[in-house]
C-alpha cells in the first residue's frame, strides 16, 4: 500500500497535465470514468488542494478545476455540510442531481484502495435527498442544489456506530432516560429523537452554525447542544446524573424484570439500595426478579460479542436437535455490528415448520437446556399470532410469534478465576437471551423488526404510517390504499414497498 505523500515531505516528480479537461472527451489516462472530482479550496488551502488533485490524477481520476454540472462528487476538509452548502450557494453553477458531498477521508481512502471506495454515511457531509422516490408535483425539473439535509426518519439516515457527537448524544440520553423515569413521553421522545440525528451526522458539531438544517432538534436540545459547546458540560444533565430519584431508577431497573412501576414502588418506600431491598423479608419478588437477583452481577456486565458466538452454538446445537433444517439467525445490536450487548437476540424459521412444530420446538429445545442443566430461567410466551390481522398501530408494540426469555449458563472456553467480578471456583457465567420463532413466509418482517435499533423501528413504522398510509409491524406489511398485505421475502423488499433505499444492518444503529 502506497503512503500518502504530504506536499512537503520532499521533492516530487513534476507531470505535465492538461490545464482545465475537457468536459466532452476526457484524457485517456482517466481510468474512473463514472466519477468527476472536484476539490474544495476553502479551508484547505490551496497547496494541500494542488497536492490532492494531482495525487487523484495520477490513480486514475478525472479531477476539475472548476466547478461545473459535470461534477459528481465534491471533497472539502475542515468544512461541514453547512459550510459546503453556503459556498454552494454563492457559485452561481448548476450541480447535478447525483452530487455527492464528501470529507477528504473518503479521498484519502481512494487514494490507498488506487480506485474509487464506496461513500457511506462516515464521508457525506450532506446527504442527498433522494429525488426518485419523492417526486414533487409540478414541472420536472433539476433542483438548484441537489443536495437535501438529514431526514427526520431515522430509516432514511444510515447510522453506523461512528458517532462522532457522542459528548451530545450521551447527554441526551441522560436526561431521555430521566424523562422516562418520570413518565415525560414528550420531552423523552425529543431527546432520543435528537441522539438519534446527530449519530447520523458525518462531522462533530463545532459550532452552533453546524446545527443549522439538522431536523429533530428542539430548543430545549438546542440548549443543551449550546451549553456543551461553551462549558464542556450540560448543568441539566449534571443535576440528572446527580439526581437521588434518577440514580435510584437507574440502579433498580438494572435488575432484570424490575421496571418502571416496581422502582416507583420501591423508592416511595424509601429504598435506594439493591442490597436492602433484596435482603428485605416484607417484599414480594416475581419469578423474573429473583432470577434478576440471583445472577445480578452475570447480567449488568455486558455479553461480549465472543459470548454471543458461543451462546449462538449452543442456540443452534438445540434448535437443530429437532428442527435440522432451521434457519437460526441472531438480531438484535450483535446482527447491527456491535460488539457488546445486555442480551443476545435469535429469530428461528425454516421452510418446513408446521403448526404442531411452531407449538414444539422452544418447549423441546428448553427441556433440553434443562436437561444439560443449562437453564437458569426462562418464560415461554405462546403464539397468539392471527395471520389476518392488521398490522398494530401502536409504534412500540410486542409482536405476537411464539418466544422464550432465557437466562443460560454459558460454560468459559477457558477457566480463568482471575476474572473481575468472578466468584471463586465459578466457570460459567449467565447470559440473558431471546428467542423467537416466526411463520416462514414472515421471517423478513421479523428480521426487519428485530434488527433494531429501537428509534430506527420506530422511525420505519412513523414513516410507512405518515409517508406511506401503509402500517408495518413485525409481522407484516398493510397498504391501507390498496387494501392489501404486501408479501416480502427479504428485508430489501420491505425498504422497497415502502419507497425507501434500502439500509444495511450496520447502518441502522440510529
Ligand atoms: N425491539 C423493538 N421494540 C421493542 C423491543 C425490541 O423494536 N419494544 C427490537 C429492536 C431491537 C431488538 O428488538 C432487540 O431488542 P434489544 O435486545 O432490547 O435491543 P438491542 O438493540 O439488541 O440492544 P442490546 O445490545 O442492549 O441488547
Ligand atoms: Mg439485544
């Protein structure tokens, strides 16, 4: 791989190249022809701006010196999508309609790769709208600046876990969870909205300025942007994270089946520690909470994405006991690319299920468990599935396939007693995970809905409902237009009934 050269880290080998290329027959040593570059000056200046564009002449790429419609991707540093767009406005150039508006990374990773790299949401400073799938009434026509800001559809963003606004999206998801502690559905809703648009964001906020045209941000989000910006630090979020009732919630619903209710209860009663209440001789635990007792300090610390791998063996190993030719896929964060979780989520179908194996299988595969003495707890759910029934309405709501909520043993590959948090002699540690089974000809909704993130399933469902008059839930696809279900035999097809580009897994981490 060939280092880049920076302009004056030595001499370089002058070449002699064609002054302004002609727009109508590029140069024969043009290898990428699809691709017209153009490099932004401002703020990069114009010696690092000379130095890249003769680097991507020299790999192959047809590189302007102006600004024309023949340009189809333009590469600036140091400037935002704002700040692109307002120098945009001023060049009195008509663009095309495919511009795209990138970060000298994706140069850069050109320039390494010698041929043009995929441009993803880490190298957009704008995003394109997408005219196609939108078609706006009235004459056609090539819009002034093809370039659109973020949609306010988390389905319609592509996050991957680059977050470079983390110092906001965390504090903001702070005082959402506050909010939900204190059953504010509004203002919680505005701020996860707000996280979830700045993770989708390809450049940190640097200054007010740089919010300008970004949707989902509110006033009060806003300030709490502002606040960050000029002191480091959020006071609300300060005050939350300092909070008597919010640090109580927040140590209570760690627990795995203590929520909302039971932490309310618990706090009027004046607890504020797990210990007290779990040594407390009055209290009533449910079945779900002792377990969450019982392997507490097992199921706050995180499963690994090598915990999740060896979790799906042994999910696998079960399933294929009884049912060889299922398909067992894991959803949830892990099938999103990250690399830890609270839990660790399956989908299980196959071509050949009936209704008598629908019922069978996670009874069997339980047993089992049991068997092997792998099962620490579990709660079946039964099908209460009707294939005719509308999709539901509501954004959040639990879909009706059979599924299991397990805690397993899973056994340590290799025994380390050293390991922090380990009680003595142990070898195993416990892993929450979900199981569901689902009618073959659903497993693409499914997949869809149990992918996550939750805010994008949300945003997916708020935009087939508002954008579509279409209703979608994790069992299937409703056109209220037409009055029809629309079948889907893959999560593409799904994006494709619903008019939207299709979003890779990794990009749906909004
Ligand atoms: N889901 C949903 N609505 C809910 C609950 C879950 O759409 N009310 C979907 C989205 C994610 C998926 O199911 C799995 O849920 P979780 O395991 O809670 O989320 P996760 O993204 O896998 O996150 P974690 O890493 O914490 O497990
Ligand atoms: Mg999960």
């Amino acid at each position: 791989m060939e280092a880049l050269r920076m302009p004056h880290s030595g001499p370089r080998k002058k070449r002699p190249r064609q002054m302004g290329a002609s727009v109508a027959s590029p140069p024969p040593d043009i290898k990428f022809r699809d691709l017209v570059l153009f490099i932004l000056e401002k703020k990069m200046g114009s010696t690092r701006r000379a130095f890249l564009m003769e680097l991507a002449r020299r790999k192959g790429f047809r590189v302007e010196n102006e600004l024309s419609d023949c340009v189809t991707h333009i590469v600036a540093e140091n400037n935002s999508g704002s700040d692109v767009l307002e120098w945009l406005q001023v060049q009195n150039v008509s663009t095309s309609s495919q511009l795209e508006v990138l970060d000298v990374s994706w140069l850069i990773e050109c320039m390494r790769a010698g041929e043009p790299v995929e441009t993803t949401g880490q190298h957009q400073l704008v995003v394109r709208k997408d005219y196609s799938s939108d078609p706006s009434p009235g004459p056609q026509k090539t819009p002034p600046l093809a370039v659109e800001k973020l949609s306010q559809y988390a389905c319609q963003r592509r996050t991957t876990l680059n977050n470079c606004n983390r110092v906001f999206t965390d504090a903001f998801e702070v005082l959402a969870e506050n909010y939900e502690f204190r059953e504010n559905e509004v203002s919680c809703v505005a701020f996860l909205r707000a996280a979830s648009v700045l993770k989708a964001l390809p450049f940190p906020i640097l200054s007010m300025r740089d919010t300008e045209g970004i949707p989902c941000l509110e006033d009060k989000v806003k300030c709490v942007i502002e606040e960050i910006l000029e002191d480091g630090e959020s006071s609300e979020v300060k005050a939350v994270l300092n909070d008597e009732r919010y640090q109580s919630f927040k140590l209570f619903t760690s627990v795995f089946g203590v929520g909302l209710k039971t932490s309310e209860k618990w706090f009027r009663m004046g607890f504020r520690t797990l210990s007290k209440i779990r040594s407390d001789e009055t209290l009533k635990f449910t079945r779900m909470q002792k377990a969450g007792f019982l392997y507490y300090e097992d199921l706050v610390s995180c499963v690994t994405w090598e915990e999740a791998e060896a979790v799906s063996m042994l999910v696998k190993e079960a399933v294929w006991a009884f049912l060889p030719d299922a398909f067992v896929t894991i959803t949830g964060g892990f099938r999103r690319g990250k690399k830890i979780g609270h839990d660790v989520d399956f989908l299980i179908t196959s071509p050949e299920i009936t209704e008598e194996t629908e019922q069978q299988l996670l009874p069997k595969v339980i047993n089992l468990w049991e068997r092997k003495g792998l099962l620490l707890y579990y709660d079946l759910v039964e099908s209460t599935f009707d294939k005719l029934k509308q999709p539901s309405r509501k954004v959040d709501a639990l879909d009706h396939f059979p599924k299991c909520f397990l805690i397993l043993k899973l056994h340590h590959q290799r025994v380390d007693s050293s390991s922090p948090g380990q009680q003595e002699g142990k070898n195993w540690k416990a892993i929450r995970v979900d199981l569901v089974l689902c009618p073959y000809e659903r497993r693409a909704f499914a997949l869809l809905g149990w992918t996550g993130s939750r805010q994008f399933e949300r945003d997916l469902r708020r935009f087939a409902t508002h954008e579509r008059k279409m209703m979608l839930d994790n069992h299937a696809l409703y056109d209220r237009t037409k009055r029809i279900f629309l079948q889907a035999e893959s999560e593409e097809e799904i994006f494709a009934h619903l008019g939207l580009e299709y979003i890779d897994p990794w990009e749906r981490n909004a």
